[in-house]
C-alpha cells in the first residue's frame, strides 16, 4: 500500500470517527438534557468541533474523488477540447483559492493559539487548523487533475455506465 493510500485511509477514518463522535455527543446530550433535565454543556462544543472536521475532510475527500457538484451544463455545450481548457482553469483557480485560505487559515491559528474555547477548554487555534489541514489536502487532491481533469459525463454515458436506458 502507497503512502498516499494510507493518508488517504487515515482521513477517511478520522471523518468516520468525527461524524460516529458528533453521532454519540447529540444522543448524550438529548438524553441527559429531556430524560435528566441536567444537560452538559461541552458536548455541543465538542459536537461542532468533530462538524468542522467532518465537513473539512469530507471536502477534501470528495475532491481527491471528483464528487464535489459542479453545474456542467454550458461546460459540455463546447467540444471536448475546450472542455478540458475549461476544466483546468476552473482547477487552477480552485487549488490558488483553496491555497490562500490555507494559508490564511494558518495564521489566524497561530493568532488563535491564545485564546480557549469556554466549556472544553481546548485553543481556538486547534480548531481553526482543521480548516488549514482540510483546505490544504483539498488542494493536494485537486493538483493531479490539472495534468488529467475528470470530464463532466452526459446524461446518456452516466445512464449506459449503469446499463439503464433513456
């Protein structure tokens, strides 16, 4: 197994423990807060926490596979070669926009580093790296496809791949 296989292995992990975490945080607290009448108030912090992650991997995830939704309609009104000028320029402005708020993101979490959540205790700035790591690994994902990007599929090739017919 490549390295990259096991980076890729180890976020796809983390994103299922983060959304299996916020899962069990909602569950506790809806019971300790209507069948104990004694909520606790650190697990919606922690909650929205594992949430940042879940959404910051799980973007970076659904780059690296080509999941993310895109409106393809004027794209593949062109012929495939301008389609794919298209496609590279979009990929270009996405990785520059994703590397900016990396690192942007970065030093806000070094400005953060100071200050602590209220109820868990835990650095503002861990928390603000979630966004530098997942827009980061969003732009790693994206690069490979600048030298060979994923073509929008018609309606008709999508249906023959799955062998249903108009």
């Amino acid at each position: 197994m490549s390295k990259r296989n096991v980076v890729d292995i180890f976020f796809e992990w983390v994103t299922i423990i983060a959304i299996a975490l916020v899962m069990f945080l909602v569950l506790l607290q809806v019971f300790y807060r209507y069948a104990l009448n004694d909520p606790i108030g650190w697990t919606q912090e922690i909650s929205v926490f594992c949430t940042m992650i879940v959404v910051m991997l799980g973007a970076a995830i659904a780059f690296k596979r080509g999941d993310h939704i895109s409106i393809s309609f004027f794209v593949e009104l062109f012929p495939v070669k301008v389609q794919k000028v298209i496609t590279i320029i979009a990929n270009l402005i996405t990785i520059i926009f994703l590397g900016t708020l990396s690192y942007q993101s970065w030093l806000l979490s070094k400005r953060a580093m100071m200050q602590v959540s209220p109820t868990s205790g835990i650095p503002l700035g861990y928390i603000i790296l979630f966004v530098t790591v997942g827009t980061a690994l969003s732009a790693i994902y994206l690069i490979p496809q600048l030298f060979n990007p994923k073509l929008h599929r018609t309606e008709d090739e999508a249906l023959s791949e799955i062998n249903i017919e108009k």
